[in-house]
C-alpha cells in the first residue's frame, strides 16, 4: 500500500511540473509576443 501511495504521490508530482513547465512557456510565449509588438511599433 506504501508503495502505491508513493508511486501516487510521484504521478502527481510529475503531473504539477509538467504544467508550471506549460503555464512558464505560454507566459514566456505572451511575453515575447508583447516584446515583439513594441519592437515593431517603435517604441
């Protein structure tokens, strides 16, 4: 039972990185895109 708690636990683990590692990109994405706009209005 410890065992499958413990895998349980490192399923969730993986799954909470996986979307920090998602949500960062689609920030890094709008950031860009943001940087990008202002590059090519000129300001």
């Amino acid at each position: 039972m410890a065992e499958l708690l413990h895998g349980l636990s490192a399923l969730v683990k993986l799954q909470l990185l996986a979307t920090a590692l998602l949500q960062s990109r689609a920030t890094a994405k709008k950031t860009r895109n943001r940087v990008a706009v202002r590059v090519l209005k000129g300001n």
